[in-house]
C-alpha cells in the first residue's frame, strides 16, 4: 500500500497551486466584494486542461482519475474555495455529457466546454425539493420540436452568470424514473433568473433563481436517455462530494498555514504566542485532524476510481468528515488569531463563511449520514 503521491500527481497539485496563488489569491477579496467572478479567469484555467478535468481524452478532456482532481480543487481552494467549488460544478456537468451525452451533443458543445467558453451550471435543487431531489417539480412537455420546460430552480451557482445550465426537469411519472436531463442555452425564450442571493459566504459566486416559463429546447439537447436524468444526477454526485471535501481542506490548510505565520508573530506576555504550550496542542490538533482528513478523502477518491462496491459510502462518509474537519479548523484558526481574525484584511474570517455552506450542499452532512447507515444495515 503506498500512500505516496505519484510524480504525476505531485506535478498536478504544484500546477494547479501556482495558478492559485497568481491568478486567484490576490484578487479573492476583490471578487468577493464585487459578487463575481471575471469571466476571463476561465479560458485560462482552461488552458491547463481544467474545463474537462474528468472527461475522457477521446472527447478531448484531460481524462484524470478522481484522485488527481482532488488534487486540484485542494490546491485551487488554497487561493479561494469559492472560486474552485465554482470549477467543480461546471466539471461535474461536462463529465454527464461526456458519459451519457450523444455524439451530436459532444461534438456541438464539448470543445467550447473544455475551453470554457462555455461555463456550466448545474440546476437540480428546487424552492420545494432540497435533500428529497426526487421530488422535483420542473416539467418538461414533449413539443414537436423537442420540449418545454416550466418550473423554478433554487440556490443555483452561476445563475444568470453560466452561459448553459444542465437541467433535471420531469418527464414521465412521479419520483426519479421520471426525470430526465437537458441542457438549456443561455438566451433561450422563457428562461429567466430571479434576484441575486445575499449569501453567507460563497459570494464570488453569483447564485440566483433559474426559471423556466415555456422555455423550449430541441430534442437533440436532451442528455442520455429519457428517464435516466436521475441516476445520472446521482452518478455525479460521488465526485463532488469528493471535490467539496476538498475545496474544504485546501482552505483549511491555508488558515492553518496563515495561523502558523500569525503565531509566530504575535507577542503577549513577553513572547510569541506560539511559545505557550496551550495553544501548541490546538495547532497540533489541528495538524492531526487535517492529516486524517486529507488521507481520509484519497482513500475515497482511490475507491471511486476502482469502482469499489463501497464507494459510494466512502464518499459520503469523506464528504461528512472533511468538510466538518475543514470548518472546525478554520473556526479555530480564527480564534487563534483573537480580534484581527475577525478582520477581513486577514482572510480568515472569508474562509469561516465559505466553508459553512460545504457541510449543506452536494448533499447535506445529514444525507451522507443516511447514505453510511442504510449501507451498514444492508451488509450486516
């Protein structure tokens, strides 16, 4: 068993930290202000082979396993998790193209995809359905030409922003088996956004309503099979629970990192506050509680890559444990840093905001404990 990161990987992470630390860091703070993201920053983490991490090189993506991924949004959060989530959602639905999408639609969007010319949200959550997704409500009516899609979808990341959003709308009848998956272009009539959502943190991205009155798409933007939406949905999820775990422990090791510099700095009773012995137990809780996460979440990711029966459970049970981890620690690494941690000039208070949101979304910690126990009681 070795733990190592091969050189490959090693390479990736390096790779993708320095564009981080040039591209993103700097300007974290002004974007968030600004509730925006330059569209710009795209086509340049494109061109590192960003906008497919995941999608197969026949397609023309860079076909990295799941593992290297998490390698890259862990090193992308270390400048700002907003933006790298942001990353893993337009990931998430260039993979469903890529996997179940037909030859006609890859050939059509794939290559503006990858480039990220084409930037990609992902509409499942709806006012009425969070954790039971099932139970969506967005119709899609059959038309001559393809279909007509009426309802709304909430808390939805790059809304009014994505230049197309990837739809679970119902087809057939109610529950999952009723959904199906399409791909609605920006600019298409009868698609609208509501106002822009004063969030917590996350406020680089801007999230709005998606609405849909009449809007009619082709049938040639249906992804996959009618009916299949769902489990497509479902199948995508593995990953970005893997890929938001992440983005938690990237920002995690940057306020600890910060934390570290701050301690060593910071004088009280006539010595750095590093030397108290104290609070060197909590920087090393801190130090273990991120290790276990971090190994935590590579064995996941190696299972999903596998293909491991379990896989599944182990996402869940690394998207639990490291998005909590990931917040406690920047929490204690805001206390650490007493009332200037409270500031927004030290970043640290921003990553304390950002993380929050990880333990409600991709599924809620709640929800990934129920995926653990339903699959505990049907191995036993």
């Amino acid at each position: 068993m070795d733990f190592a990161l091969s050189e490959e990987q090693t390479a990736i992470f390096d790779m993708a930290h320095a564009f981080g630390q040039e591209h993103i860091a700097p300007f974290a703070r002004q974007w968030e202000g600004d509730g925006d993201i330059p569209k710009t920053l795209w086509p340049q983490i494109a061109e590192l082979g960003f906008g497919g991490l995941y999608v197969s090189e026949d397609s023309g993506g860079s076909g990295l396993t799941r593992l290297d991924a998490t390698l890259v949004f862990e090193a992308l959060s270390m400048a700002c998790p907003s933006v790298a989530a942001f990353l893993s959602i337009h990931n998430m639905c260039a993979k469903m193209i890529d996997a179940f999408g037909s030859d006609d639609l890859k050939t059509r969007m794939m290559p503006d995809i990858l480039s990220m010319h084409t930037v990609l949200s992902y509409c499942l959550t709806e006012p009425g359905s969070g954790s039971d997704a099932a139970a969506l409500k967005t119709r899609a009516a059959r038309t001559n030409e393809g279909w007509s899609l009426t309802g709304t979808k909430a808390f939805i990341s790059g809304g009014g922003y994505s230049d197309a959003y990837v739809v679970m709308a119902r087809t057939g009848e109610d529950g999952p088996k009723g959904v199906s998956a399409m791909i609605v272009q920006d600019g298409t009539d009868g698609l609208s956004f509501g106002g822009l959502e004063d969030k917590m943190g996350w406020r680089s991205q801007p999230t709005r309503q998606v609405q849909f009155d009449n809007c009619n798409i082709s049938a040639s933007d249906i992804i996959g099979e009618e009916g299949q939406g769902f489990k497509y949905a479902m199948m995508g999820l593995d990953g970005g629970r893997l890929n938001i775990a992440a983005c938690s422990l990237g920002a995690a090791q940057t306020a600890l990192n910060a934390t570290l510099t701050y301690m060593g700095e910071r004088k009280a009773f006539g010595k750095p506050i590093d030397q108290f012995q104290g609070l060197q137990f909590r920087l090393a809780d801190m130090e273990i509680e991120l290790q276990a996460a971090r190994t935590f979440l590579r064995q996941a990711a190696w299972k999903l890559d596998q293909g491991a029966p379990d896989a599944t459970k182990f996402c869940a049970m690394a998207k639990k444990f490291v998005t909590e981890t990931g917040s406690n620690v920047v929490d204690q690494c805001l206390q650490l840093h007493g009332g200037y941690g409270y500031l927004a000039d030290y970043g640290i208070e921003k990553l304390v905001r950002d993380l929050r949101v990880h333990q409600i979304l991709e599924g809620t910690n709640e929800i990934m404990r129920l995926i653990v126990a339903r699959d505990m009681l049907a191995t036993r």
